[in-house]
C-alpha cells in the first residue's frame, strides 16, 4: 500500500459526459501529480499542485481541468469525453524533489 | 530516455539471466535518480535510487549504475524471476517530477 488512495478504480460513461477523478496523498506530501496512461504507452504528465497551488502543466487539453484542496486532496475533472479519453489516470505525492514519488492504484477510466 | 508517450521499447530475456535496463538523462543538474516498476494495470512502484554522490548502489538484486560524465542511468536485475516482468521506468529530479523515460517492458521467457 502506497499510501495514495484513488477513486474510483474504475468508471465507464459515454461520450460527452463529465467525470471527477479523486486523490488522496500520503500523509504529509504537499506534491500531487497526475498522469495519464493510455494501452502500452509512458506515463504523460498532466498537472502538478503544491500546497493548493498549481505548479506545473503538462500536456493538459482544456477540456482537463484539476485542483488542490486544503486537505490537500485533488481532484481531476475530464469534460466533453471523446472516446480517446479512455485510459489509466494516475496521482502520485512527493513530499520534495529528493524523495521518491507514491503512486495511487489508479482509476481506468473507460469511454465508450 | 526522457521522451513521453512512445511506445514502449521490449527486452526479452531468459529466466534465471541477468537483465540491463538503460536510461539517458539530459539536465546535468539531476542529482536524484529513481527506477521505478510498473507491472500490469498497477500504479508503478519504487525500486532503487541512487544520488549523485554515488555511482553504484546495490539491492535486493538489483544493482543501479551512475555514469553522470555521458548522463547514463542503468538498473540491473540478477537472476531475472517472471515477478520481474514489467515495464521499468527511470526519473530524474531535475527541474521536476514533470517527466519519466519512456519506459522499457521487461518480458521474461520461462
């Protein structure tokens, strides 16, 4: 167990709908970050948040969207979903740039 | 490498060989290397780190190697077991957590 918690596991839902997407860092991390992960391909870096604030993006489109809580959990909004949407989303928390990274298990998301 | 969203490159080995897994890193200011293992639709995993400081560190069969004159990172498996199929991927601390390589897929061959 990573200490990162995400959910759902899974969610299937049809084209055009909206989704949110949910994370709870590790005790103590202020880093969140998601990646997306379509079949057979590396992880692609979406969005970080540090403290509540955005720190860095990714290759987010617009139709993404996320935040930070002051619990420091996040949340990731996918809108309008295309069937290209459908993929592993993973949140991992980093307590700083010289530790490791915690991955959740991920939510597979599927648009059909 | 550092290159996101390719797919994935395969190494094929036979059980009970010895794996090499090679990673290239661009930003000489890294000072943080972490090999992560992802198996199949789980969140990837941390395996080993190494810091600048050192230029090998040894685990529980495996063995990263540091060679930061060409900005090399290698993670090497003894005795590869099926367990160790998976896609390994390397990351470094420069800049941010904003990228890993693009991964390579361990397969083993019983």
């Amino acid at each position: 167990d990573s200490g990162v918690t995400q959910t759902p596991k899974h969610l299937i839902t049809a084209t055009g709908q909206r989704v949110t997407l949910r994370c709870s860092p590790r005790s103590g991390d202020l880093s969140v970050y998601w990646y997306q992960q379509s079949l057979d391909q590396g992880l692609q870096f979406l969005i970080q948040y540090y403290n509540g604030e955005e720190r860095a993006k990714g290759n987010i489109l617009e139709r993404f969207s996320a935040q930070q809580f002051p619990d420091l959990h996040s949340e990731l909004n996918l809108s309008s979903l295309e069937l290209g949407d459908s993929a592993l989303y993973f949140c991992a928390s980093q307590l700083n740039l010289n530790t490791e990274a915690f991955f959740g298990q991920g939510t597979r998301l599927t648009v059909v | 490498g550092e290159s996101v969203g390719l797919h994935l490159p395969t190494l094929s080995v036979q059980e009970g060989d010895n794996s090499i897994i090679n990673c290239a890193y661009s930003n000489s200011a890294s000072d943080y290397f972490i090999w992560y293992k992802q198996e199949s639709g789980k969140g990837p995993q941390f395996i080993i780190d190494i810091r600048s400081n050192m230029d090998k560190r040894q685990g529980q069969r495996v063995t990263v190697l540091l060679n930061k004159t060409v900005k090399h990172l290698s993670l090497q498996i003894a005795a590869t077991q099926p367990g160790d199929s998976a896609v390994y991927f390397c990351h470094n601390n420069a800049g941010n957590m904003l990228t890993f390589g693009g991964g390579t897929r361990l397969m083993v061959k019983p």
